[in-house]
C-alpha cells in the first residue's frame, strides 16, 4: 500500500505522524494540505489485524460503536460494515452472568452473593465525591459487587494500587449499576459506556482493520515506512528514519508524548521531568488458532477469577457473519503486565496455563483443537489514568502548541478512548486548525 517518493525532501503546511485512527482522522479533515508520516507498512496503529493460518485476529480485540454520527457515516462510506447485537459475559466462580456485572448479578446461582450485591448496593452513595478509583467502586457500587468483580477484575487489569486512579474517566467507560439509564452521550456532554444490548458493526469482510485501510485509502498523501527520528521546531523541520527531511507549518502527532518529547531538542526540564512520571500498561496477547469452528456466539468474556490467566477474552470470529464461516477461529487472551505470566519468558508454560483456564471455562472443548499460537507483546497497551495525568498531560501540550506541534489520539492525550473516538478527536482537531488557518488567510486580507 506504500506509496513510492522520489524526493528526499518533503514539504507540508501539516505533517500528521502516526496513520492509526486519530491520525488519519486529522489528515481526512485537513486534505490536501496534510502528509501522512507512518513507521510501520500498513496504517490502523493499535487496530490492527493479523491473519495466522486462516484466523483473524484484531489487536486487542474491537467493534465499532460510536455517538458521532459524522464519524459513523465516515466508517460507513468507506466499506461495507455488518451491524449484529453485542454479546459480551463475565465469568466469575465458575459460572457465567452477562456483561456488566453490576447490571446482571441478579443472575449468580448463590443466594448470599446476591443479597450481598444488592445490600451493598442500596447502600452505596456519594461516588460523585470520590477521592480516587478504588474509593469510587465502593461508593457506586457497594461492598458486594465491588468484592466480588469490579476490584479483582481492575486490579488484574490496572495493578493492585486502584488508588493511583482519578475518576474523570469512569463516566465515558465503566458502565452505571442497574436500574439506571444511560445514553450514548451524557448531559455533560460525555460519551457512556457502550450498554450491552447496544448494536455494534464490524467489517462485513476481513478483520477490524479494513476499516483503517479503506480510511487510508482517502487520504491525500500517506508514506508508509517512514520513521520520524528528530523534530526541530526552530527550523520547522524534521527527520526520518530513510534520512529525509521534512518541512512543516505544523505537526499533529500521534506518538506516545514521551515518545515525541524525546523527539525534540531542549525540552525544559519541567516539562520532561513531568510527561516521564506518565504510566502505561503493557499488555500480552496470547493468540489461539483452533482447528475448526466455535459454535458460541459470545464475543468477550470479562473475568475477575485470579485462577485464570488473562483479565479479558476475544472470539473475534464472533465479530461477522463472514468471519464465522473460516473453518479455523481464533480466540485471544489479553493480559495486563501485572500478570505474572506477563513478562514470563517461558512461552510455552505461559501458553499452557492461557489453554488450561479456556478449557476450564469450556471456551475451548480440547487442547487438540489449537493448531497454531502467538504471543504478543504491546508496550503501549492502556494509558494509566492516573491523578496526575491531566495536569501533566495541560502542561505538555501548551509548550507543544507553542511550537506549533499538536497531540491527539490514546497516546498523544493519554485517554483512555476508544477507536471511534480517537478517529472523532483527530477529525476535529484538523477541522479546528483548518479553520483557524482560513481565518488567518482572511484576516490577512483584510488587514492588507
């Protein structure tokens, strides 16, 4: 899909690094007027897939559900999607209760783990003055649900510390408990999280990244292999990887914020001594290639119980009618790097401990049934959100702006966001300095 240059010089009003979703969403905005720079040979970023011996896997596991109906006629016009109902469940002790757990309990076989859940949660109150994560799940939640899923499952996910966590994200991403009505978007504004009987789409062919290479196939200008190596903002100018130079009006980066300070020359030591106290979780995902057909329908598994390895399970051919027909599937698990298997480097007991918890929850009906594995590590997994974050996250961004250098996307806001909206965040932001840019020119005329 790369498109060959012959010049060793390139010339932008913007420079967009980064073809994952916030990226191609800021170049579609900004047109002709945008080059793409990209490391890798395929743009999606984090919304990638692979292909391993005829299954389909998505890096993490995805499905498309958006409140922007911008965004989603954008995905719509680029490819055909397929829209099915969500399908996603908890396992916990043995047993299975639909997805979230705080909505569902009412479905656990024990009577005690019932009454507790809806005890604690008759007496939980005043989440909205929470100082911190962990004191939030017991004041929105109570004792019974809180024990029970939300800490164990959050800790194996985020690490046993839930109090290094803010509570500015939970609204957009951890789902209220029963009896309470949710929109897509709140009144502030605010997207909610996805509600389980919510209808997703996904590629009617092909896995979750086909929806990036249809969007890439729209932009202007998009170089593949193109690694930046340095930018100098006092020369408009940067550096590739190949030893091109580019000149810029202005650059939107994608990059990891670390990743890109340490791009450029001079930082203040405020500045870097702050953005490196910034915490991200690896992840692992250990990838199953069954020989033949899962007849489930669930597409996540959410699971709390220490005893199995991984805190969550994708069926990705559950995703499209089209990925249900390939005669061999694919199930993925995920594991934080608080796993200790996480950075294990015994492959192959890491292997077997992920087979044995799939055998014991009867996702896979036999150890014979895997053909083929891979293990996957991503060192950018989750941005921590952490109480810190948005104050260090306001300071880097306004010496960046001052240099004409703009963050956008999981990484470059550190959000903890979905892929809608990174692709949303990044539209907007090349609509804003497109149109910033036109008022200028027009002022620029009238003044003279």
């Amino acid at each position: 899909m790369a498109r060959p240059r012959s010049a060793s010089k390139i010339k932008a009003d913007t420079i967009v690094i980064g073809a994952g979703p916030a990226g191609l969403g800021a170049a579609l905005a900004l047109g002709d007027s945008a080059i793409v720079l990209e490391s890798r040979e395929t743009a999606g970023g984090l919304c990638g897939t692979l292909t391993l011996d005829g299954a389909i896997f998505d890096l993490g596991g995805h499905s498309f559900h958006t409140p922007h109906p911008a965004i989603r006629q954008l995905v719509f016009d680029a490819l055909e999607m397929e829209e099915q109902n969500r399908d996603a469940w908890c396992w916990l002790n043995g047993e299975w209760v639909r997805y979230p757990f705080q909505q569902h309990f009412s479905e656990l076989a024990d009577s005690d783990s019932r009454h507790a859940c809806q005890i604690g949660l008759d007496a939980a109150g005043g989440w909205q003055d929470a100082a911190n994560f962990d004191e939030y799940l017991d004041r929105r939640f109570g004792r019974g649900i809180t024990e029970l899923f939300m800490r164990p499952y959050n800790r194996k996910l985020w690490g046993a510390d839930l109090t290094r966590l803010d509570t500015e994200w939970v609204a957009e991403r951890v789902a209220a408990p029963a009896g309470t009505a949710e929109s897509s978007m709140s009144e502030s504004h605010r997207r909610s999280p996805i509600p389980r009987e919510a209808v997703i789409a996904y590629p009617a062919r092909g896995g979750y990244g086909e929806i990036f290479q249809a969007l890439a196939r729209r932009v202007a200008d998009i170089r593949f292999r193109q690694r930046v190596t340095s930018i100098n903002p006092r020369t408009s100018t940067l550096r590739t990887a190949n030893g091109e130079t580019a000149s810029w009006h202005r650059i939107i980066s994608t990059l990891p914020v670390p990743a890109l300070l340490r791009l450029i020359p001079n930082v203040p030591t405020a500045i870097s001594s702050a953005v490196s106290e910034l915490e991200a979780v690896p992840i692992t995902l250990v990838m199953l290639v069954l020989d033949g057909r899962s007849e489930g329908l669930r597409q996540r598994i959410y699971c709390p119980d220490e005893n199995i390895i991984g805190h969550k399970i994708v069926l990705n051919h559950n995703s499209s009618c089209w990925l249900r027909t390939l005669p061999r599937h694919g199930v993925q698990v995920e594991l934080s790097e608080f796993n200790p298997f996480s950075s294990s480097t015994d492959v192959r007991s890491l292997v077997n401990a992920v087979v044995a918890g799939l055998l014991r929850m009867g996702v896979i009906p036999s150890p014979d049934y895997v053909r083929r594995t891979k293990v996957l590590r991503i060192p950018f997994g989750y941005p921590v959100q952490t109480r810190s974050r948005s104050k260090i996250i306001a300071l880097a961004q306004h010496w960046l702006s001052e240099h004409r250098i703009y963050t956008v996307g999981r990484f470059g806001e550190w959000a903890y966001i979905n892929s809608d909206e990174a692709l949303y965040r990044g539209h907007c932001l090349g609509m804003k300095l497109a149109e910033s840019e036109s008022t200028l020119s027009v002022s620029a005329g009238i003044s003279l």
